[in-house]
C-alpha cells in the first residue's frame, strides 16, 4: 500500500492551515506534515482512486 504526497502552499498561513487540515481530513487524507510555507499531506493510492471514481459519477 502506498500513499500520494501533496504539498500545498498557503497565504496567509494560519488559520488556513487549519482549515485545510480538516477539509482533507474530511476527504481521507490521513497525515500531515507542517513546513515553513504550508503542509504536506498524505492519502492512501486507493483512496484517490475512490475519488476520482465518486467525482465522474456526478458529472
């Protein structure tokens, strides 16, 4: 099991961090990594394939 690294960019840093923490928590990301200018996350390979399967039966 693998898992996808996403780094995101934040201005202004806080309270978007928090913001994003909980909106990817929502949407399976399990870790997260804090850095100087933003956050890491992490969501298991299979997760995102859910995803994008939930995402194209909508559209």
């Amino acid at each position: 099991m693998g898992y996808i690294e996403v780094c995101y960019r934040l201005e202004p840093l806080l309270p978007a961090r928090e913001i994003l923490y909980a909106e990817l928590g929502d949407r399976g990301f399990e870790a997260f990594e804090d850095t100087r200018d933003g956050v890491k996350a992490y969501i298991k390979k299979e997760q995102v394939l859910k995803i994008f399967i939930e995402r194209f039966k909508h559209t």
